[in-house]
C-alpha cells in the first residue's frame, strides 16, 4: 500500500493514526435486524475507499458481482433522508422506511456473507435532510442511531450539499449530531462530503467548516467533490484538492500532512451532471495524487454508473446508470481497490447489469411534452423509464442530469 509514500516515516505514522489506517472494526457475529453482521475485519481505509451505490433506485447492480469482478470489499449506500411526508424518522431516499426494511437489509448481508461491509450515506443533493426536519442535533443523532442500529454500522457519510447546507441551523443539526455520533459509537468512521469550487469549496462549505470546529468536531475525513463546477479534467480537481488542504490548514490549524489525511476526493465517473467529463486517466492521475499526499478518502458517484451507455456517449446526455463514456464494467471501481490497498483481479470473471442500459420495450406511457406530470408519475422516454420527482410539465426526461426532475429508473 503506497497511500503515504510521499511522507516522511515519522509523519506518516502520525497520518495512520490520525485517519485510523490500520485498525481492524471488528463487526462481530449473527443478526442485526435482517442484516447479517460479518465475522471480517475491515481497515478504515476500506470504508474510506468506498464508492457511492444506490441499492434501491438508478438500476442498482448486484454487489457481488462488482466484489468479485474488481476486489471492491465496501459500499457506500445512499441516501438517508427524513420522511417525504414529514417526519424526524429515517427513510431510504424519502420514501422507505428504515425500520421496516428488509431490501437494503439483503444486500448488506449479502455484501458480509462475502467479506465485505458497508457505509451508509445520508443527506445527497435534493430531497427533505433530517437536519432540517429535526428541532436540534440530539433528535437528529437519535433518528441516525436507528440507521446504525439496524445495520450495526462501523461507517457513516454525511454529504452536506444542496439545499441543506445553505440552511445555518440544519448545518448545526448535522454537525452536532455527528459529533454524538462519533461519542456514543467508539470506532464509528465518520466522513463528511461537501461541493467543491476550485478555490476548495465554496462559501457554505467554509461556514460547514467552520461550524465543525466550533462545535470542537473532527470527523476522519472531509472531502470535496470537485464536479458540477466548471472542472476539465483531473488537472483542475487536483488543484481544487490543494486549495481545499489549505482551507483546512487555516480552519483548523493543521499542518500539511495532517490536513491530507484528513482531506478526500469524491468524484463522478464518466460525464457529469454540467456535461464535464472524467475518464479513467483522469481518475488514475487524482488516485496518483491522493496516494502521493496521503489523502484520507477516495471515492465517486456512482457505481449505478460505472458500466457503459448504449450508445457509449448516451446521445450527449448523463445518465443515472451509465458513465456516458466508453468503459468496461466496473473501471472506475477499480481505482478505489486500489487506493485501499488491493490488486483489482486481472481476470475477473463478470456479471451484466441488471438490466442492461439500452432498448427495449417500456409498459408505461410515453412522455408528453404538453402533460402535467406529479411526484411518483412513471413516463417512458428513448427506450428508458422515468419517475417525476416532483410537478412538471415540458421538462424533457434525460435533459437536466440526474438531479433533475425526472428520475432514470433504468432501460425497459
């Protein structure tokens, strides 16, 4: 493992310890809730490696298939958020209730049954935070207790993004929350990911920043995603990751090295929501460069994505299941084995996606460019299925990314 080759031997000691490199979260025996607890061990800089996977929307891939294809040992599964309806309860995405989930449970157990473990991701971009729905950290570290009950987590992400960290008191809630978290759960990996600029990140990352440090907060890593904000290329992420350790540096009065390893990079795969692109050069050349500064956290959005359009280029389009550039399955996974620690196989055998991005015949209407569509309306569109988010109409499915209002529920 090569992560801190850069350093002094005496300085990367220091940045093992502080980032938790090394220290085996044993995760016990039996049955948590429907999800089977592993007997393996887990370093830190597994869960740290981790990339994004939606287990309930965007095509999700068998899991399995990408352990056995890449290496990959941890998952970070996403999002938790507070009820659609209202709520200071845990749900996936809005609408699935933790408490009685059994689907989610099933992947987890079967990512143990094979070695492996998972994180768990809350907040994202869109959707009601539990930081906004609950009245203060107490109640919002009580409801993300559930979620780390339930699955007996050893990792938990806190994407801090829109809309949520514009709102102050939210912020604070996430904050406090997480701090009790890391009390009350020894051991608990704590990641906070938030936008990047190419000054770091932006004006409420700085004040998500600086709320950490009042509050006396110090997760295992904070990490940018340094897309959706006129990049090009790997050049400009790196560059934006050596701004970001300088904000840390001042925030928190770390000196270099202790901010790498606190510092990490979440990227997205293939083309981005703002039509920027990422090939598997440009993750090679951030992986070089987390690896060479002892970053803490190597990560990107997503594995729904990390397998090839039909066409390769998506008609110019970003998809929810497919990177928009030319890909075996599963490259981009590679690249977070291999800051882990790991050899991705070099003959992997291979599993197809669920279903394969592509055509096929859909059972639902096609969309209409003069029809009213509400939350929850399924429209078909070149060959795919979409949800509306939300009330639209004239908003053509696949145009505004996936963070847009039409959700690609994946080819028919």
């Amino acid at each position: 493992m090569n992560r801190l080759k850069a350093i002094g031997s005496g300085v990367a000691a220091a940045a093992l310890a502080v980032a938790g490199l090394g220290t085996a979260a044993v995760l016990g025996t039996g049955q948590a809730n429907g999800a089977t607890v592993s007997t393996n061990a887990l370093t830190n800089n597994w869960y740290a490696a981790a990339p994004y996977l939606m287990p309930n929307d965007n095509n999700p891939p068998d899991a399995t298939a990408i352990m056995d294809a890449t290496g990959l040992k941890a998952f970070q599964l996403a999002f938790i958020l507070a009820p659609n309806g209202g709520g200071c309860t845990p749900t996936w995405d809005g609408t699935k209730a933790v408490s009685s989930d059994t689907a989610v449970a099933g992947v987890i157990s079967a990512i143990r049954a094979k070695g492996g473990d998972v994180s768990v991701s809350i907040g994202g971009y869109g959707g009601t935070k539990l930081g906004q729905a609950c009245s203060d950290a107490a109640s919002t570290a009580a409801a993300y207790q559930q979620v780390i009950n339930k699955y007996q987590l050893k990792a938990m992400d806190f994407d801090l993004e829109e809309p949520e960290y514009e709102n102050t008191a939210a912020v604070a809630h996430e904050i406090g929350a997480a701090k009790i978290l890391q009390q009350n759960n020894p051991g608990l990996f704590i990641s906070v990911t938030t936008a990047g600029t190419a000054a770091g990140t932006g004006w409420f990352g700085q004040q998500m920043l600086n709320e950490a440090k009042s509050q006396g907060f110090t997760p295992n890593n904070f990490s940018i995603m340094p897309f959706d904000g006129g990049f090009n290329g790997a050049a400009s992420q790196t560059s934006a990751l050596t701004a970001f350790n300088g904000l840390l540096k001042t925030t928190f009065g770390w000196d270099t090295a202790t901010a790498y390893a606190h510092e990490g990079f979440s990227g997205m795969n293939g083309r981005s929501d703002t039509g920027e692109y990422f090939y598997q050069a440009d993750f090679q050349t951030v992986l070089d460069y987390a690896t060479s500064h002892g970053m803490g956290r190597f990560t990107f959005w997503s594995l729904n994505r990390d397998r090839q359009c039909t066409p390769p280029d998506n008609n110019g389009s970003t998809s929810g299941v497919c990177s928009s550039v030319a890909q075996n399955s599963w490259d981009f996974a590679k690249y977070s084995v291999k800051f882990a620690g790991a050899t991705p196989p070099t003959n992997p055998p291979t599993t197809p996606p669920t279903t394969p991005p592509g055509g096929g015949t859909c059972t639902v209407a096609e969309w209409s460019a003069s029809a009213v569509y509400v939350g929850g309306n399924e429209v078909a569109h070149k060959s795919h299925k979409w949800k509306a988010k939300w009330w639209t109409q004239n908003e053509e499915p696949g145009t505004t990314g996936e963070w847009g209002v039409w959700q690609d529920e994946g080819a028919c």
